[in-house]
C-alpha cells in the first residue's frame, strides 16, 4: 500500500526522555501498535539518543524516510524542517500512536487508517462449564443493602 514509502519513527532515549520519562513505554507501544495494524512496511521504529530539546521531551521524531540516513542528518533536517518531518514534545504512548497513523495518511503512504485486527475469542465447547449463559442476580446485593438504601 505505501509503495516502497516509509516512516521513520525515532523515540528519544536521552537521559531526560529515557530515564526521567520513560519513553520505553512509548517506544513499546508504537511496536505492538505497528505489529497490531500490520504497518510493518510502512514503519521503520528506532531509536534516538537525544534531539537536544530536553525539557520537552519526551520526544518524538516522524520522518518520511529517504533512502540511507544517519542519525544526526536525522535529527539536523527536524530542526530544519527540509522535509517531511514533525517532532512532537511531550509524548505519551496514546499520542505516539495516534500521530503515528495521523502522519502516515497525511503524508500519503497510507491511503487510510488500518483497523485493527479482530481479536479471536476462543468458541467453549458445547457443555465445557464457560459455555453456559451468564445469569447476573441481585439477590446478594439486595441482602447487603440497609432498610434505607432501597
Ligand atoms: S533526552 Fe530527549 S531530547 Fe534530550
């Protein structure tokens, strides 16, 4: 779908956004969320040892990707904005993921946000004790109440 397109995702590491802020969580969540939407062509997901904006941090470099780039022609053309590139400051997992499938549509190496895939809940066999019918009852929670609860 991208046609040989890229992302490149750099999550900080530096010792502000890694170890103060933890941008291991992020870095983790934009994988499971590559591996859940199938992006795995269209994503390349690294890392960065610091973009020189600490106090923002933690930070997040979206870049389309261009052939062969080193780290610090990375971090030079963000700042330059030479190309399609965006840092964005205080970042959570939620907001690494979401700008990750906003950059990928609005860009163009997406035509659309992928879905999901279905999770597959696993069908009990006929008579294995979770196939019955769940009955929810009142019955305990009426006895607990006080005369004036109801
Ligand atoms: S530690 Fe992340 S920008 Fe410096």
């Amino acid at each position: 779908m991208s046609g040989g397109r890229k992302i490149r995702v750099l999550v900080c590491r530096g010792p502000t956004c890694g170890d103060l802020r933890d941008s291991a969580r992020i870095h983790a969540e934009l994988g499971r969320h590559v591996d859940r939407r199938g992006l795995g062509d269209d994503v390349i997901l690294d890392w960065q040892s610091c973009f020189g904006q600490c106090q923002k941090g933690p930070n997040v470099l979206y870049r389309e990707a261009k052939g062969r780039e080193d780290k610090l022609h990375l971090a030079m053309a963000a700042l330059v904005g030479s190309v399609k590139s965006a840092m964005h400051h205080a970042m959570t997992p939620e907001r690494a993921t979401a700008l990750l499938d906003r950059h990928l549509v609005s860009w163009g190496i997406r035509a659309a946000a992928t879905p999901p895939a279905p999770a597959t809940v696993p069908v009990p066999a006929p008579g294995h004790p979770s196939s019955a019918p769940l009955v929810q009852s009142n019955e305990n929670h009426d006895k607990k109440r006080g005369p004036s609860e109801g």
